[in-house]
C-alpha cells in the first residue's frame, strides 16, 4: 500500500522544501489534516531509475505523480523543471495543480463510526 | 569557495556556440556579467528572461555579458554543445554563451550552481556574487540585484548589497 502523499527528492536541488510547504497549505485548505506526508531521499541514479523519478521534487498522490511527466522523460539525479499556469518554467509545481492533483487523486477522508 | 569581493577574476578564454574564442576581457576596460548557467535547469530558466533583460538594457552603457555552462554534458545531454547551439539559434540569448567543456573556468570562480551570477569592475575586480535577485518566481523583480550592482559600478559607486547567496541547481560536475 503506498503512502498517501510521498515527496521524492535530491538533496542536491533546493526545492524540496517549497514543494514541502505547498503541499502542507494545500491539504490545510482542503482540510485533509488526516494526510500524512512521507519524504524520501534519492541518492543513486540507480535509486532514480527504480522509483521513476525524473527529478527532484517529484509528488506522489496515492502512488501517481501529481504533474505527469512527459513521456520519455528520463530519469536521473537533477531539478525538476515544472511550468506553472502562467508558462513560467518553476523548479517547483504550481501550486494550484497541487491542489488539483489532491483532490483527484486522494481517497476520501474516512468517516467515523 | 569564490573568490572575494575586490579580487581581481581569474581569466579565461572559451568559446562560444559559433566556436569563437572569447576572454573574459576584451574590450580593455568594460564592465563585465558573468553567468553560470545551463539548458536543463529550472532555477536557470526561471531567471533567464531577465538575465537576457540586464544584457540588452546594459549592451549599450557599456557592459559586457557572458553566460557560461559548465555542466557535464555526458551526463546531462540537455546541456550538450548542440543544445547551447539550439537554443542560441532559436534567439533565446542576447549576448555570447560560452561553453566549459572542463569545467576549469567554474572550478577557478568556485561557480556552485545555476544561475550564478558576478559583476566585475572596469578592473577585472569582483563587485557583485551572488543570485539576480531575490526570487526566482516574481519575474516583475527583473533582476534587480544585478541591476542594482550594475548602476553603482557604471556610476563608480561601492554596490550596496556586494553579496547574496545564489540559488539553483548545483553544477553537474564530471566524476
């Protein structure tokens, strides 16, 4: 069962901790407190490789990337390039498909008994 | 580590996607931009616009621009000779873009990232290192920073903010 919001990234491109931040406002504002955020550290090509990644930060949602890659993207050890809605590029998703990406693809909060 | 403010830059020459050879100094006493920059980088591309933006505003007071990419290509293909070639044909650059195929030049200038961006005087002195401004995703700064230097150097003033930390994608070093 993959975790529900995992946040993949290099320590070798700063960008990490936006994404971080992003994601924390964006679950805020959707009120889904109840989504715990698991980081991961690549740290090989060949880590990259085996986990899909394209880049640093790379957002999975229930196991799919939250801003699909092109395909053929290669994978590897590097910043990812991300274009916000303004055609802007950005070393991190905008927020905005964040919050989309979110409530596509999280499960529905559990309701109590 | 780079070198400090007030010391003279290491020189170099290299050449550019038309396989001119270029120095660091050519015409004897202009203000002189060097960018370390790349293809793949987003921190590189978010700042691009306005870089190109300082080289034609600061083209005709004078200053000289040079954009460096020092990343290893065999690594990062987007980052190849033939890439830089692409992109300049394409009008993306207004000033040379020089490629460092040994990385010798962002060894020499301790360069860690992409954009990293100095400022020397009419002396070959370092007057600005550092990023171009004070964030990548606020276009409407328009490299402030840079700019800021700039008028102080042409105006022979000391530049106010001498440092910042810059911000990027680290250079894709060889192993």
């Amino acid at each position: 069962m993959p975790a529900e919001i995992e946040l993949l990234y290099w320590d070798g491109c700063p960008s990490h901790p936006q994404t971080l931040a992003d994601l924390r406002a964006a679950l805020a504002e959707l009120g889904r407190r109840d989504i715990e955020i698991t980081l991961t550290e690549i740290t090989t090509e060949r880590d990259a490789a085996a986990r899909a990644f394209v880049g640093s930060p790379t957002v999975l949602i229930a196991g799919a990337d939250a801003v699909p890659p092109p395909a053929q993207e290669p994978t590897g050890l590097t910043c990812r390039l991300y274009l916000r809605r303004d055609g802007h590029a950005s070393p991190t998703p905008d927020p905005a498909d964040l919050r989309d990406a979110l409530r596509r693809l999280l499960p529905p909060p559990a309701k109590e008994s | 580590m780079p070198f400090a403010i007030g010391a003279l830059a290491p020189s170099f020459i290299l050449p550019d996607t038309y396989g001119n050879q270029t120095p660091l100094r050519d015409a004897g006493d202009a203000v002189t931009v060097v960018v370390f920059t790349c293809n793949h980088c987003p921190y590189a591309l978010a700042w691009h616009d306005r870089l190109q933006a300082v080289a034609r505003d600061y083209g005709p007071r004078g200053v000289r621009v040079l954009q460096i990419n020092s990343n290893d290509a065999a690594r990062y293909p987007r980052d190849s000779p033939e890439a830089m070639s692409d992109r300049v044909a394409a009008g993306e650059f207004s000033s040379p873009y020089l490629h460092d195929a040994t990385q010798e030049v962002a060894h020499a200038w301790g360069a860690a990232v992409t954009p990293d961006v100095y400022v020397l005087d009419r002396d070959g002195r370092l007057a600005y290192h550092g990023a171009p401004d004070a964030d990548h995703h606020d276009s409407s700064l328009g490299a402030q920073w840079l700019r800021d230097a700039l008028d102080a150097v042409l105006d022979a003033r000391p530049v106010a903010l001498a440092e910042t930390e810059p911000v990027g994608c680290s250079i894709k070093w060889r192993f």
